[in-house]
C-alpha cells in the first residue's frame, strides 16, 4: 500500500457556476467556445474575483475534438475575457473524470505555490450527435478494438456486466435498480439546472417489465437505467488559505456582506486497468470483497486525507450514477453497506433524499445530465452547495461535510473529494 500524502493546506472554493443542462446547445445554433465563455464569466462574477487575479486555468473535456471539430481549448478559456490573457491553461482528459482531474491539477498548482487562484472549467457538448453515434463516441474511452469492436451500446452492456457480476458473487435483484433511477429522476425535480427536471415520468417507466416506457438498452440495462447526453458547463473558482482569508474580509458585490468560502480538505485519485472484464475478472481471483477495489481505494484516500473516520462523518454524498449499476456499486464502496449488501441501504431509504445519508439529492448524472467532460466539476459544485447552504430546493439540512466520486470509463480513473463548509 502506498502512503497516503496529506495536502499542505486545503484548497478554497470561491465560487461555482453550472449552465443550464436542459438546453439542447446543437440545435440553438451554439457552440463550445460560448459554453467555456458563460461558465468562465459566470463562475468569476459568482465568486466576486476579477480575472486579472486568476493565475492558472484547466479545462476538463474529453471528446471536444470528436463531437465539435474543436480541440486547444486553453485558448477559448483565456478568450473569455481579455485580463486572462498570458496565464497558463492546460486542458485535462480522463474520460467521465476529466473535470475532477482538472481540479487536481488546480489544486496542485495551488499548493506548489504557482498562483494564489485558478478557474477550473469543466465542458462538453454532445448532442451535435444523436444518442446512438455519441454513444459510440464515448466508446474512445475503453480499450479499443478490444472492447468496442462489434458493440452497439458498449457502456450500457459494460455496466451490465458491473451489475452481472454483483449478481454472480452477492445476488442483485432488478427492482433495487429500478428503486435507484426513480430516486435519482425524483430528486432532479427540484434541481432548476437539471436535464430531467421538467420530465414527466410514471411508474411504467421504471417498470422492469414494461418494453415501451422502459426498454432494455443492453442487458440489465433499461433506459432509465442510463445517464443522459448532455451539453453543459461547470465551473469553479479554487483559491489559497491565504487568498480566501483576505478575499473574505471584501465587500459582496451583491449585498455588502462577507461571502463563505467552502474548503476541498481531501483528496483520492486511483487509476486502474484499463479493461472492464480485467478489473472484474482480478477482483473476483483475488477474492476481494469488493468488485470494484479501485473505487474504493480511491473513496478511502480522500476520506483518509480529510480525517473522516467513518462515512456517518458525512452528511450528503455525490456520486457517479452513469448507471445504476455504478450508483448500487458507490453504496457498498462508500462502507454505507457492508460489500455486496447495497440493497439494504435502497430498501431502508438510507440514501434517499430525507434519508439518513442522502446520495445525489442534485438528481446525478441521471437526472441533472452527464455532459462528461463537465459532470466532475459539476459535482464538486453541487457539494460546495451543500455545505454552504445555497443549494435551494435540493438542499439537505445542515449538511456540513460532503463527498464525491466521479468515475471516468469503466472506473479505470476515480476520483474523491470531500468538501467542508
């Protein structure tokens, strides 16, 4: 086991910013260049810093180049506005991960001293394409051919076998699955950000059985087992203790109070093999409990980091539900479960929006969208939220401590956060 290194200090978050997930950006004409620039303006005048105090920008994209013949896309973060112009800008891919290894990066930048602020954008844009080609898009991320040759929905079917092997060394039933979407769909209806929160969804919609309203996509997998093709944007303003201290100690734009700050207090990046079927088929030989180890390596780092001893230390908890398979895997990798007893947790409300450790009260990827390069730092946004009380209608009371997993392909890179008011 390699030694976990605390940070020097914590990062502070100044302010977050989200576009709009519902809005279809393709067919209005837009294009990800004014997706960077909304959420670059959007997250400084949140964050009441100017751009002339931003040291360092990262942008979180995987497939800008795939699905808008777009690539560079440091420049189109400086061409926001022109006080930005001479910072270094670096853009970050790791699949699904690509926005929480953004603000990695900014991070380190940060505690190596570079700069006292960095803006980390996360983007992607998606619907150029329709669902089956970006799908298969999204398929650059596995191992290819090996993966992807011959597969119409690789995603789908490769977390069907995520769920397949829960079924083999544990049991799954279905209807925990089903229990999982509507939770997610549910809660994104009160999330005015969310792709899904005008959807109007019954209960044959969650129907295992019902072909029309939910028809299997691949496997176990149904279509309200399944994140949403998303265009969208999330950004945030990261800051130095001593930055945040006298940034505090300013006017509010707004109302003439102090603004407060949230802190970033710990940190887990696991990157594992590449394959599904090998991080399976290891898991399985070595007969570790959990299926997934490399999720749960990195769960227990940032925990580790951020001195929280027991998940109950958590108040709420983001994580990365591309399908319900992957959000019944984060339950148990979490510890709120012993392994392969996730369903205890669905069947007890235990994650529930007024449950004892609320999962995705924002809705997730499932409810408020997976623009991919952009779902890490959208998390991150949603559990500043959180913790410093400004998340409305999805707010859950009294949250003070927060975490995150974002995962990236078929959990080849996960990353944690745990975020303190």
């Amino acid at each position: 086991m390699r030694p976990i290194r605390p940070s020097p200090y914590p990062t502070m978050v100044l302010g977050t910013y989200q576009t709009d997930f519902a809005r279809n950006r393709g067919r209005d004409g837009g294009t990800v260049a004014e997706l960077i620039a909304e959420a670059t303006l959007g997250v400084l005048e949140d964050a009441a810093v100017d751009a002339s105090e931003v040291g360092s920008g990262h942008v979180g994209n995987f497939a800008a180049g795939l699905y808008n013949g777009q690539r560079h896309l440091g420049g189109l973060l400086v061409d926001a506005h022109p006080d930005l112009r001479g910072i270094p800008v670096t853009r970050h891919e790791a699949a699904c991960a690509s926005g929480s290894v953004a603000v990695l990066a900014a991070m380190a930048d940060l505690e190596a001293g570079r700069c006292d602020v960095a803006v980390v954008v996360g983007v992607e844009m998606m619907r150029t394409f329709n669902a089956f080609d970006a799908q298969q898009g999204l398929g650059t991320a596995a191992l290819v051919p090996d993966e992807t040759d011959g597969v119409d929905w690789l995603w789908p079917q490769m977390f069907s076998d995520l769920g397949d092997a829960y079924d083999r060394r544990y049991s799954l039933d279905d209807e925990h699955l089903a229990a999982i979407a509507r939770s997610n769909f549910d809660n994104a209806t009160r999330n005015p950000q969310a792709q899904t929160r005008n959807w109007t969804l019954t209960d044959g919609h969650f129907d295992r059985s019902d072909d029309e309203l939910n028809p299997v996509v691949a496997g176990r997998i149904r279509r309200q087992d399944c994140s949403q093709i998303t265009d969208g944007a999330a950004a945030v303003v990261l800051a130095t203790p001593a930055f945040a201290r006298e940034w505090e100690r300013r006017p509010r734009r707004d109302d003439g109070g102090s603004s407060r700050p949230a802190r970033i207090v710990g940190w887990g990046h696991h990157t594992d093999q590449m394959t599904m079927a090998a991080k399976l088929r290891d898991s399985e030989r070595s007969a570790n409990p959990y299926i997934l180890p490399g999720v749960r390596a990195a769960v227990t780092a940032a925990m580790a980091r951020a001195g929280v001893d027991d998940v109950w230390d958590l108040d709420v908890i983001e994580t990365h539900d591309c399908f319900t398979t992957n959000h019944y895997a984060a339950i148990d990798h979490f510890g709120i479960t012993a392994p392969g007893e996730s369903w205890k947790a669905v069947e007890e409300g235990t994650c529930d929006f007024d449950g004892q450790l609320p999962i995705n009260p924002s809705g997730g990827l499932m409810g408020v969208g997976h623009p991919v390069g952009a779902s890490g730092v959208r998390m991150l946004c949603d559990q500043v939220r959180q913790v410093t009380g400004t998340a409305g209608d999805y707010q859950v009371p009294g949250a003070q401590t927060a975490a995150l997993l974002n995962v990236g392909g078929s959990a080849t890179t996960c990353v944690s956060l745990i975020v303190e008011a």
